[in-house]
C-alpha cells in the first residue's frame, strides 16, 4: 500500500507537470503553484499556512530516478518489518520518521540557516525509509539477504550502505540533522515496542475506525455474523432428535418385552414418547 500511494502521487504530480509542459507555460510556475504546496517550507508562515504538508511532503518526489530509488528501498525494508513483526508497523515508523525530520529541519533551518528560510523545502520520503531502515535493523540485526551470495549479506550492511548514499549526496547538514533524526525515530520505535508500547497503535485504530465507517455495509455484515455465531440468546440449546422409524420402534418393544421399560436409557424412553406422538 505504501508503494502504490507513493506511485500514485508521483504518476499524478507528474501528470500535471506535463499538462504545464505541454502548454508551454514556464516550468518554474508547476513547482511554484503545485509542487511547493505538497512539501514542508521552512518559513514558519508558509508551513503554518500549508499543514497538510507534513502528511503530503512524505509521498512528494516528481524525479523519476528519485522515485525507482524510493521504490525498491521502501520494498526491501518494508518487506523486512513485516516478515519479522508485522506490515501494520511500517506505516507508523515511516510516518513518524518523516514526521520528526520535518520538524527538525524546522529547527534547524530557523536557527543556523536563516538566509535559507524563505525558500527551502523538505521532502521527507528519504526520511521515511531511513525510519524504514533503521526499525528494521534494530530488530534483526543479523538478518542476511542474498543467501546464494556467500551465505548472504547482513541487514546492517544494506542499512549502513543506503544511509551514506543520502548523507552523501544531502547537500548541507540542515538535511543531514533530519535524516539522523529519523533513523533515532526508527530505531526508538522499534525500543518501545520491545519494551511492551506500541507506538503505532493508535494509527492504526484511526485507520481502522475511518474504514469502518467508509464501508457500512462490511459493518453490517460483522454484526450480522457475530449474532449468527455467537450471540445465543433467548435460543434453545441444541437438541438431538432420532430418526423415527417402524423398526427402531419394534427394537425398543421387543426390549421392552426381554428387560422390562427400566432397562431404557432416556434417549430411547425420549424415542418412544415422539413415536406415540407421531402414532408409530
């Protein structure tokens, strides 16, 4: 799901981009009127103005290197998290990582960076997937992949390797404060969750109470087969009732007539009593 939503906005940021592209108006007026309203400025005005930037700036890439790059990170340590704990946790740590770089960065650029405020953008997908990275090294550590490949490469190397490729190529310590920022946010989460708190919990009760209410009728159908399963009142307890036959009738007479009617056990004195009744 975090892949396809992470397709999804760079194939519908691109689309507009192209329709800007293809009428010829000045490129600069797409990243002015669109693209900077999907990620975080460092003003505090702009921001201020703009919040629903800290949800959109983690899903905001229009390079497509960029974004086959996002890609296959996001599967690899995606894939890893929810192999080893579940895919409901991958969710949280990237939102919370991009989440917390984002205000670093804030801080950041406010307090060292001044010059720079009025036009620097953060774009927190890379912080997600160092979240990503971080969460599930902490987990496993050791964990190998490529086993064909001398008995397979440990997690912490891959980790290791992508995040000197980003501080590498981050430009300026104001996004290399963030970036450190989110893998501390990755690994802390993958911490409190082996001491017992789940971090992401309530993220993912939201989640479940806005589909919930999205789909009435799946609610319905819940209710329909809890009462249908389990829900027994006002019911009567299960009853076996026997097969009335002519010769399980001439059995029990015949029995009758060699042991006397205390010898019946009460299933067969029941049985007899729902043959007269049906005059059998």
């Amino acid at each position: 799901m975090l892949i396809i939503v992470q397709a999804m906005f760079f194939v519908g940021l691109n689309f507009i981009k192209s329709i800007y592209t293809f009428s010829r108006l000045d490129p600069e007026a797409f990243y002015r009127n669109i693209y900077y309203w999907s990620v975080l400025s460092a003003d505090h005005e702009t921001f201020l103005t703009r919040p629903w930037t800290f949800f959109t700036m983690i899903f905001s890439e229009v390079k497509l290197i960029m974004v086959i790059g996002n890609l296959i990170w996001t599967w690899t340590f995606g894939f890893l998290i929810q192999d080893l704990v579940g895919g409901e946790k991958i969710f949280p740590v990237y939102i919370y990582s991009s989440f917390f770089a984002g205000l670093a960065f804030i801080l950041v650029t406010n307090v060292f960076q001044t010059e720079l405020v009025s036009y620097s953008f953060f774009n927190g997908v890379t912080a997600g997937i160092l979240g990503l990275a971080s969460a599930a090294t902490t987990i496993s550590p050791k964990y190998r992949i490529f086993p064909m490949l001398g008995g397979g490469i440990p997690l912490w190397i891959i980790a290791l390797v992508y995040v000197l490729l980003n501080v590498s190529t981050s430009g300026g310590y104001y996004f290399i404060i963030p970036q450190l920022i989110a893998l501390f946010v990755g690994f802390s989460f993958v911490r409190l969750m082996q001491n017992g708190y789940d971090a992401g919990s309530w993220m993912i009760s939201f989640y479940s109470q806005i589909v919930n209410f999205l789909s009435p009728k799946k609610r319905k159908e819940k209710q329909s087969r809890h009462q249908s399963f389990y829900d027994t009142t006002g019911r009567q307890p299960f009853v076996k009732k026997a097969n009335l036959t002519q010769k399980r009738v001439d059995e029990l007479l015949d029995k009758i007539n060699q042991f006397g009617y205390d010898h019946l056990t009460e299933e067969e004195k029941d049985f007899l009593k729902q043959a007269s009744k049906k005059d059998l």
